[in-house]
C-alpha cells in the first residue's frame, strides 16, 4: 500500500474491516485471506480467522501476511508483514499527493463484522480527524452501512459522499452466478440501478465490468449519479473502458491503464 501511494496513482482504493476493539484495519475480506497469511510462526491460520474477533493487539502479535506468494497477482512483492491499520495508512497519506483520490471501501456482513452503526463512526471520525486534503469517496455493497455513514456525516455537520457497489457478492457464492442473477434483474425490469442507489441515499454506484451495459452507465450519469467499474486487470479492457463516460476504473495493476 505504502509503494501505490509512492507510485503516484491517480487514486487508491483499500478495504476497511473492524478489529474486536473497533479499529479499522485493511483487510479486502472480514476473515485473513487463508493462503496469504500465516501464524507468526509461518504456520497457516487454523480455520477461518475473523477479524473481530481479534483486538488488535492479537491481531498484529499473531498474524503475518503478504509472505506467501500469490499465483493471482506473481508481480507482487512477497513480504510478509503486520495488517496494515487505517491510522497507519492516514499517516502514510499526509505526504502524499493532494490531489491523490481516495477511495475507501468498507466491509460490512451481518453475523461476520460489527453492525453499521459502529462501523461507520470508527472510519469517519478517523478521516475527519487525520484533516487530509484528498478528495474521498466511501463505498459498500450494502445500503445500511451507506446510510450509516450519512447518518454519522449529517450528525457531525461534514461532507461525504458514497458509492453503492452493486451487485452484493455474498461470502461464499459463486461470483459468476450472483452477477448473471444481478443482470438479469435488471435486464427484467425488476431491479433499476438509480433506484437502488436512491435507496442507500448513494452519490454514485460501482458496477463489475462483467455485466456493464453502456446505456446504464449513460442513463446513471444523466440522473447525476458517479459510475465506477471494477476491477479491470488487463491493458486492452483498461484501454476500452477508459473510452466509456466512467468516473473511475479500479484495477489491482494501475501501471497498465492507458
């Protein structure tokens, strides 16, 4: 994370979950990845480990990850490290590039990760707090932490804005068949995007590219809304997209965006 910000990327996008003690730290799923992190004595992780159900004294006592090489992502650096937390990152930040967008993603699952309303006040009162001048944006896939945040915002008098991930990929679905159900949805009339961005209050809607549709996309931005597509890896999808009317593309390999 720390190499991205020094990279000089126009923007980041990192994923928050909740310790036990209610500090966010980056983690992209609300358990430790079961491959890419180990005991600190390099044994892998004795079943899936639920970040709140650390403190994060046991958390970073106990854990290493990133030492394990990842056949998903070869050009990364393997070194095994402490989970990173969002007090840590907002440090990194106050050197970095003002103009740097920001976007944070914040995982809420019922049953996996405190509830909304204690989620949303530990990220945003950090944010507030640290005063950067990078312009941000929040994101979940659930409408009730999205209402969270403007809950909290509107109570504390201070901006923000949001973004709906849509569709909601559940834990342990099948991806594939969570996006065509999504798209067939709205392909039937039964699910409309700016609706569904409405009801979580959102400023704007993060879709899969998979199941992007360029009258959506157009039809989202003439009612006001912000449109990103994720997560595209490869040159030739970067290349064609970025030719879309799209406020963002989020990919694991910046380096290879036109």
């Amino acid at each position: 994370m720390l190499g991205s910000i020094e990279a000089g990327y126009e923007g980041l996008e990192f994923d928050l979950v909740l310790t036990a003690d209610d500090i966010p730290v980056l983690s992209h799923d609300a358990w430790l990845h079961e491959t890419l992190c180990t005991t600190v004595d390099g044994a892998p992780p004795d079943g899936r480990i639920f970040i709140e159900d650390l403190t994060l004294e046991t958390l970073q006592d106990g854990y290493l990850c990133g030492g394990v090489p990842d056949p998903e992502n070869p050009d990364a650096e393997v070194k095994a490290e402490t989970v990173m937390t969002f007090d840590e990152l907002l440090e990194a930040l106050g050197d970095a590039d003002p103009d740097l967008v920001v976007h944070i993603d914040i995982k809420y699952q019922p049953g996996s990760t405190p509830e909304p309303d204690i989620i949303a006040p530990a990220v945003l009162e950090r944010w507030w707090n640290a005063d950067l001048p990078q312009p941000w944006y929040a994101s979940a896939d659930r409408s009730e932490l999205l209402l969270a945040l403007r809950r909290v915002a509107e109570a504390a008098d201070e901006p923000i804005v949001t973004s709906l991930i849509w569709p909601c990929f559940p834990p342990d679905g099948s991806d594939t068949l969570v996006a065509l159900g999504a798209e067939a949805l709205v392909m039937l009339g039964v699910e409309d995007l700016e609706a569904l961005a409405e009801d979580a209050e959102a400023d704007g809607i993060a879709i899969p590219w998979q199941i992007l549709d360029r009258r959506q996309v157009e039809a989202a931005r003439k009612r006001g809304l912000m449109v990103q597509a994720w997560t595209l890896n490869e040159a030739d999808l970067l290349a064609a997209y970025a030719a879309w009317p799209l406020d963002a593309l989020i990919t694991d390999y910046p380096e290879r965006a036109p």
